[in-house]
C-alpha cells in the first residue's frame, strides 16, 4: 500500500518538531516526521508530514495553536 504524506510543518528544532507531532497525534491526526538534519551538528530540517485526508485539519491544529 502506497501512502502519499503531505508537508504542514518545517523547523530546524527537532523538539519542537516532535511536540507538534505529538499534539497531531492527540487530536486524531497521525503524523510522520522526516529529519534531515546532519546528526553531528543539527544543521538541517526536520518536516512534519501527515496523510492527505487529514492535511485541512493539521493546518488547522497548527493554527489554533499558534505554531510557528
């Protein structure tokens, strides 16, 4: 089964990519993260990526709580 994840949310702090994803996680709105940063020196991104069919409603999460 092939599943497609969409970007909501880009950061360099991998902690706070974590919380959001585990907020998302509590609201019903499963989310993967995809770190990209170089381990030795955090230099990078980290995305939060979430199923198409819930894309509105983790932009919607993002925004009722004041995420940037």
């Amino acid at each position: 089964m092939k599943q497609n994840w969409i970007k909501v949310y880009t950061t360099t702090n991998i902690y706070a990519a974590e919380i959001l994803k585990q907020g998302l996680t509590e609201a019903n709105i499963p989310a993967v993260l995809i770190n990209k940063q170089l381990a030795a020196y955090h230099f990078g991104e980290v995305n939060v990526l979430v199923h198409p069919e819930h894309f509105d409603r983790a932009i919607e999460y993002i925004l009722e709580n004041e995420i940037q």
